[in-house]
C-alpha cells in the first residue's frame, strides 16, 4: 500500500497473534514526524489482509504530499 522500502522511504510492518488468538498489526513511517498506527481484529487471512490494507492508507493520508512521491 505504501510502495516504500528500508532504501526509499523507511516503513516498517509487525503483525502477531496475541494473547486472546488476535491479530495485532502495527505499522510505521519513520519519517521526522514518526507516524504509526495498530490495528487488532480476528486472526483470519482476509481480515488481516483488510487491516494491512487500511492501515497502509491511514498512514497515506497523514504523512501528506511528497513523502511517498505522490
């Protein structure tokens, strides 16, 4: 969603099954603003899809022109 990598734009993704059988997804932008975000829902693969997903365009719109070259 971010279309970056560790040699344009630094991003960074973690996902994990927590304590209750969740999914816990964390994503960041480490920009000088240092933007996040998390997610939590069922550990299903299209769910986890969806979060990624949403996760990715959340973090689009608050890193704002020219970050991501858009």
């Amino acid at each position: 969603m971010l279309d970056g990598s560790c040699r344009s734009t630094p991003i960074a993704g973690y996902a994990a099954k927590d304590e209750e059988g969740n999914c816990y997804l964390r994503g960041l932008v480490a920009s000088p603003d240092v933007l996040d975000t998390s997610r939590k829902g069922p550990y299903v693969f299209e769910d986890m899809v969806k979060m990624g997903k949403y996760a990715g365009q959340e973090l689009l719109s608050r890193a704002g022109p020219g970050l991501f070259g858009n």
